[in-house]
C-alpha cells in the first residue's frame, strides 16, 4: 500500500462505504489528512470512490482495504503507520433480527479488534461512534434530558441497543485494562440525516425517503435528529482535541416527531413532498403494519416515546453545536430528490 505522505498524519476510517463515513472521509482529505479505509467487500471500492468524489469535487486520494468486524484478518495491517483511527463501521439491519446476536456479535468484536489492533499500534487517538441508544434505554424518573452518564440497560433494550451499548462498554472496558482511557473518545450522535451523496444508504435516510413517496398516515414515532456534518465534526473534534480523551459525547439537534417532519417537509419545499402523509395512524394501524414491514416493527416499542438530550459537553469539549434540525431535514429532501431524479 503506497500514499503521499500527509503533514496531518495518517486516519483510518471503518466502514468506508457508510452514510456518515462517507462524510466524515470528505471532511479529512478536506483537512490534509492522508486516509484509509475498511470496507467488508472489496468489491465496494469502486461505490466508496464515487461517493466520495461527488463530495469533494475531485478524484480522491484513499486506500481501500478489506477488513470485516467478524475476522481478525486485515486490522493490524489497516492500523499500521496511523496516527488516528476513527472506528464508525457498525451492523445496522433495517429490521429486528430473529437472532440478536446477527447484531451483538460482529458489534462488539469488532470494536475489540478495531480498538485493541488501534491501541497495540500506538495510535494517539481512537473515536468510536456511538449511538444515544446507548443512553436513552436506562432509569430516567424525572423525565429529564439524558446525559453522557446515563447507560441503556441492555435487559430490556432492543437488538440494536443492546448491541451498541455491549460494543461501547467493550471499548471502554479494552481501554481501561490497558490503561489507555484518554486514548479513547466516543461520538453518541442521534438519528443521522443531511445531505446524501450519490450511493448512500442508510436505515436513519429512511425515514425521509419513506415521507416522500407517500404513505396514508405515519405512526406517532419520532427522534432527536442530527446533521452528519454536525457528527463527522465531532469527529474529528474528539480526534484533535486532547482534552477530548475518555470522554462520551452526545451529538444531536432537537426532538419531532414524523409527523412534524412531513408538515415540514410540505411547507418548505412543496414540489417535492406533495405525497407526505398529513394524518397520523392510530396505535392498533401500526401493529398490524408491523406484521408485514421489518421497518415498522423494528420501531414499534418507541411509539409516542419522547427522549430529549444535553449536548453541553459536545458544545464545550468540541466546540460543536448542531444545526437547525429544519434545515438538516430540508437539506436531505432536496439532495435524495435531486439524487433519485
């Protein structure tokens, strides 16, 4: 493997053919930063080059490598020479799985491998990303905005939250017996959306994409919303920052629900929501849809569930503060719209 040799050092990013990698591989090339990446299927080079392309405005400069969270093959040689890794690649099926360890198992070896190959390689710095599903599964009486301190308990989460919150206590546990904390950081963003580039999918796009075409009416779900611009900066913040070490930070923009999604949608950019539901579905609807979409099933303990978010450290650490969720939502209608013609 041959790279000019970068002033900033060298990052690796896992999961080069996801959403929010994607991005956050523009933002470094953008910064000078030499970059690699891992993708489970080399075969998906050429998809991670156009995207990535598309963003920048030019032929980028990356190493694709092929590693899978399940193997132990690929991560010493993908680590080597880094000064950063940014570990991002996570299972994120857009349906309950019938076996929850589809999800726990690649999930939490992999942020073993990922950080423990990191860490033996001297890295000054790993970031994880998270998830809020890490925080907002746990004992909040008050019905108070969840902080960095709050931990899901995993008895009683779903597949995916369990999964993210047994990967990053793995994480911080490697660290710790390695005493390393301070060479950890860990990004909990929210539900991720903004603009798209041109191959990018994602379960969080989902929801937009789905408003779009139509539907008769939405369930009363709804999310904390984040731009991935705003994620991929925190990032690369927690990356640089060295007061960011052994911290968790929760990334997110404010709370609506799908249905003040689509409202929005309708007013702000009419000629392409026209078909946005304006009802929402009775409860008993929604089950029975879920019978048949893995979507909506995958979601139907969170209806009419509100979850808020202090992201005071994620401002004060990072010096990162979320956009208007407003215009992440209307930024991501538009560029799907202009994506899909």
């Amino acid at each position: 493997m041959t790279a000019t040799t970068s002033a900033e050092g060298t990052v690796l990013v896992t999961g080069g053919s996801g959403f929010l990698a994607g991005r956050t591989i523009i933002d470094l090339l953008e910064r000078g930063y030499e970059v690699r990446t891992t993708i489970r299927d080399i075969d998906k080079e050429p998809r991670v080059r156009r995207n990535i392309a598309a963003g920048l405005g030019r032929d980028p400069e990356v190493a694709c490598l092929e590693a899978d969270l399940s193997s132990d093959e690929g991560w010493a040689e993908a680590v080597a020479g880094c000064r950063y890794v940014l570990h991002i690649a996570s299972p994120f099926p857009p349906g309950r799985p019938k076996d929850p360890q589809e999800l726990i198992r690649p999930a939490v070896g992999g942020a073993r491998r990922v950080v423990g190959a990191a860490l033996d390689a001297g890295v000054e710095r790993v970031v994880m990303t998270s998830s809020v599903a890490t925080i907002r599964g746990g004992e909040n009486p008050d019905d108070r905005p969840y902080t960095e301190a709050d931990w899901t308990n995993v008895e009683k989460a779903a597949p995916y939250a369990q999964s993210k919150t047994l990967a990053e206590d793995a994480a911080w546990s490697l660290a710790a017996s390695r005493g390393a904390r301070e060479r950890l950081a860990v990004i909990n963003p929210s539900a991720i959306l903004g603009p798209v580039l041109p191959d990018d999918d994602s379960f969080s796009l989902e929801a937009i994409e789905r408003l779009l075409r139509g539907m008769p009416a939405v369930p009363e779900i709804g999310f904390s919303w984040v731009d991935v611009r705003d994620v991929s900066a925190a990032h690369l913040a927690a990356m640089e920052r060295p007061e960011a070490g052994g911290q968790r930070f929760i990334v997110s923009a404010r709370f609506l629900w799908l249905l003040e999604v689509s409202r929005l949608l309708r007013e702000r950019v009419p000629e392409i929501a026209r078909k946005a539901p304006t009802r929402k579905a009775p409860k008993p609807l929604v089950r029975i849809m879920a019978l048949f979409d893995p979507g909506a099933r995958a979601l139907i303990q969170d209806i009419g569930k509100r979850s808020e978010f202090d992201t005071t450290r994620a401002a004060t650490v990072l010096g990162v503060e979320a956009r208007p969720v407003e215009e992440t939502i209307v930024d991501c209608a538009t560029s799907l719209a202009d994506r899909d013609g």
